[in-house]
C-alpha cells in the first residue's frame, strides 16, 4: 500500500517529506509488530537487543560501556535494564578481574534459552523483508545508511 493511501493524504511538499513520513509510518508499524512480539516473552525491545549482543559475545561478558556502543537504541538507563535482565535469571554480572571498578555482565543458560526459543518467531517476523528482492534490500540499507550521513 502506498503510503499515501495509508495515511489518507494526496500530497506531500516534495520527495524528501514523503520518502521521510513513509520511513516514520513503516517504522512504527514495524516497531509494534515487534513489541507485541517480545511482550509474548516478557522483554522490551532494549532488553533483548542486549540478549543478542551478549549472546555474540558468549561466552565471554561485556562491560557496559561496550554493550551501549553496539546497542540499537543507545538511550535506556543500561544498569537498571541490566538489572531486570538479572532478576529474570537471564544474565549475570561479573566484577572485572583486569580492572575491579568496572563491572562485566555475561548471558545465562536461561538467557540462551529464551533467545532459542523466540528465534522461530523472529524469523516469521522478518519475513515481511522478503517482499524486496535482494538488490532491492541492498538498495534500501544503502539509501539508510546514506541517511545518516
């Protein structure tokens, strides 16, 4: 559907605004999809970001600095998301030996787990990229890329 009968507006200013609102609209919609998706498993979006990241990193742990740098979405308080990732018994937390200030977080079995589990639902998710061919999706993380500067 194209965005414009999605939003039920006929005209835009120029390319820039359309190509923008249609990027904004596919992103919440998209963005709910997924939220639905992780509230089936009790996680926020942020906490399974940090999941993955730490998953990649398995076994080995992460201080929290580093897991923040490839973080998603940079903005949540990490040491409180961390903390509820702690009570749910899906991470665990470290003093490092190499520098006792700082503090490591590694996932669990449990944590390992959950990720197993949801993996078929991320992939029915992801799905709706099929809809672009590969040159097509190619094109597309170009263009964001080159959005960002």
């Amino acid at each position: 559907m194209k965005i414009e009968e999605a939003i039920k507006q006929k005209k835009f200013n120029n390319s820039q605004e359309r190509a923008w609102v249609n990027l904004i609209y596919t992103y919440n919609q998209l963005s709910g999809q997924l939220e639905e998706l992780f509230k089936r498993f009790d996680l926020t979006h942020q906490q399974y970001n940090v999941l993955r990241i730490l998953r990649g990193r398995h076994p080995e742990s992460a201080c929290c600095g580093a897991i923040k740098e490839v973080m998603i979405d940079k903005n949540p308080d990490l040491t409180r998301l961390c903390d509820r990732l702690l009570s749910k018994g899906l991470v665990d937390r470290f003093v490092n030996e190499e520098n006792r200030r700082q503090v490591n977080v590694g996932i669990t079995e449990k944590g390992l787990k959950l990720l197993d589990e949801m993996e078929p639902f991320m992939k029915e998710n992801n799905k709706i990229a099929e809809n672009l061919t590969e040159e097509e999706a190619n094109t597309l993380s170009d263009l964001l890329d080159k959005l960002r500067g």
